[in-house]
C-alpha cells in the first residue's frame, strides 16, 4: 500500500485520541460502537478514502463531543493540504452543534473562517471572524486576517477600526496601516470634489503617524481644489522636508499647478530652486525640459549628464531613456541605444523593499507582498 507521508499525521493523532478515549469510557455499549467507529474511519484514512473517513468520523462526531478536537485538527490539516472543500465540510459540522462549549465554538468558528478566507468567500469568512472575534477580542491572527478582507473590499472604515484594535494591542506597526486607510477615505472625499470632508480624516491619519507624507499631499490636493496655493505649498514644504524622494514624485503636478494658475514668477523660482538641489530623477527631466524648451539644449544635456554621472545605475539609464528619448554615443560617436533598448525597456523604475514587487508607477501599497510604503524609486 503506497500511504501519503502527510496521512500519517492525522493517523497517529487518531490513533492517541482513541486510545485515550476508549481509557475513560464507562459505558460498554457506547464505547464499542465509538471505537468500531473510529476503527472504520481510521480503515478509509489508511486506505486513502479520506472522504469516507471523514463522512465516518462525522458520526463519531454526532454521537460523542469529546472528539471536537480531532475534527478540528483533521479539518486544519486538510486545509493545509488544499482541500479547503473537505475542511469546510468538517467545520461546518461543528458549528451547527448545540452543545460545544466556548472555546470549542471559538475554535471551529475560526477554522471555517479560515477555509472560507482560502476558498475566496471573503464574506462568509468575515462573518465568522467578527463571530470570533466577539469571543477572543485580543486574537491577533484573526484581527490580520479582518484586516486583509477589508483592505481587499478597500472598506476602509473598517479597517481603520481594526487597524486601531491592533494598535491598542501593543502592534505599533500597525499605526502606518491606520494612516492610510485614513488617507483612502480622504481620497474618495476628494476625488468626489468634497474635499473639506477630507480635512478630519487627513488629521487622524497624521495623529496615528506624523510622518504620513500621503497625507501632507491629500492636504495639499484639497488646498489646490480650494485655490489656496499658499496653504498647498506649506505642505509640499513638508513633503519636500520628510521625503525628497517623494517630492520628486510631485514635481510635475506642482509645474502644472502654478502654470495653469498664471503663477510664472512663482514658477521660475521653484524651478530654479529645483535645480540648486535636484531630488530626483523626474526634478532632473524637468528641471532639463525647462532649460530645453527655452533653447538652451546644451544646458539641458548637461544637468541629464551630470545625473547619469552621479547616478551610475541602469535605474537612472532605464528612466532616462523611457522619459526623454536618450542618445547614448559610445566614444567613436555611434549609438548605442538600440543595442541598449530591450534591457532598459524590461527595467523597473520601482521596487517593493518587502518582497521585490517590480513596477514602473509608484503605489502606496506594494500589489504584491500587500505592505505599505515599501514601493521605492530604484537608484
Ligand atoms: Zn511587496
């Protein structure tokens, strides 16, 4: 007989849970029908008929409480296996009971909720794990796996308020979370134009991290839409002061802003403030652009050169030659971009720091590893 390695596990947990049931059983009636049961059930598992094992042990289950555990731990390792299908059938057989005490509906509330999260059914699971959570309020995997259901739905307000149940458990991390689910909801305020709405959200996401930069840039976009640009440039100060990184994402739309606006003095200093200390990369193109538009193609090459120097990096190369059409000259004065364009089209301009998660736009929360904040430009 060929056994699957991974039938032994719950074999031999079968094969203990019997032996000490069968150790404390009074009555001789019930404990042979039990331990014929469990002979039978055990048979399948042997024999690699697990659905008939299960279908038996559900008998056992109906006819004595004391196996609860066993189910829960067969119906785990079905999960693990993949066989959600199998798990949830388990599970769902142990909550319909009457007669399971606290943590033993606890449990199997939990269980299914997990098979439930697995099999994609993400409202049912959400269901179960608010059940449990009423029943184990400081269950930090169970408050996660909320949270992950919420992100997935974007029901930001409820993630806020796990996210703040998680804080008040002692996990700190989870105050970055709590931002932006702050700043989401702020967003949807402002993109819908009612932006003054977004106003209070924007200062609980500072409350639970002051270093939010997203939310300095929510404040700023709200500013915009009032037409206060004196209040929008405070905050971009702010972003420019917490993360040069990230103001050099907002560059264009700033150029933008005081364009539209007839604002040329102030735009001639800003760019020429940019120029004194370039941030970044999109800082550089435009700053080049500035100086191009006006004639002074010479100028503009160089402070691109000058990057490219200081930035020896396929990055830099990579967004350079996607952005600005680059001509690369070896020395004798023949192009090299065609030779380097597969390899710079297949860069990425961004990079997850969690999980490696390659990108050419900037996210807030990585599509990969779901963390937030660990989207960077590469350098
Ligand atoms: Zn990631």
């Amino acid at each position: 007989m060929n056994l699957s390695p991974w039938l032994l596990v719950p074999a031999a947990i079968l094969l203990l849970l019997l032996a000490f049931q069968l150790r404390g059983r009074t009555r001789a009636g019930q404990q042979k029908k039990l331990s014929s049961l469990y002979f039978k059930g055990l048979n399948y598992l042997l024999n690699e008929q697990p659905d008939k094992a299960i279908d038996t042990f559900i008998q056992v289950l109906k006819a004595d409480a004391e196996t609860v555990e066993l189910h829960l731990a067969l119906g785990n390792l079905y999960r693990r296996k993949g066989n959600i299908e199998r798990a949830t059938r388990i599970h769902q057989s142990l909550i319909v009971r009457s007669d399971l005490d606290r943590s033993q509906r606890a449990n199997a509330l939990y269980e299914l909720g997990q098979d439930y999260y697995r099999a994609g059914l993400l409202d049912r699971a959400e269901n179960l794990f608010i059940e449990f959570i009423n029943l184990e309020p400081a269950h930090t995997q169970a408050l996660k796996l909320l949270i992950s259901i919420y992100e997935q739905e974007k029901e930001w307000s409820k993630a806020a308020e796990i996210a703040h149940k998680l804080v008040g458990l002692g996990h700190t991390e989870f105050k970055k979370n709590l931002s932006h689910y702050f700043c989401e909801l702020a967003q949807n305020k402002i993109d819908s134009h009612l932006g003054r709405a977004a106003i209070p959200l924007l200062k609980k996401a500072l409350a639970a991290d002051r270093h939010c930069v997203r939310a300095y840039d929510l404040l700023a976009r709200e500013a915009v839409q009032r037409s206060d640009l004196r209040e929008a440039k405070k905050y971009w100060k702010k972003i420019h002061r917490l993360d040069p990184a990230y103001f050099d994402e907002l560059v264009g739309q700033i150029v933008d802003i005081y364009a539209d606006n007839g604002m040329q003095p102030t735009l001639e200093r800003f760019i020429g403030r940019l120029e004194q200390d370039l941030p970044g990369l999109n800082s550089v193109l435009l700053v080049a652009d500035w100086h191009g538009h006006r004639g002074q193609q010479e100028k503009a090459e160089r402070i691109k050169r000058q990057w490219l120097q200081d930035h020896a990096g396929a990055a830099a190369l990579a967004a350079l030659n996607r952005q600005h059409d680059l001509q690369l000259l070896n020395r004798k004065g023949e192009s090299l971009t065609d030779a380097l364009q597969t390899v710079l089209e297949d860069f990425s301009e961004y990079r997850c720091i969690q999980c490696g998660y390659e990108c050419n736009i900037h996210y807030w929360q990585c599509p990969g590893c779901h963390q937030w904040n660990t989207v960077l430009r590469r350098s």
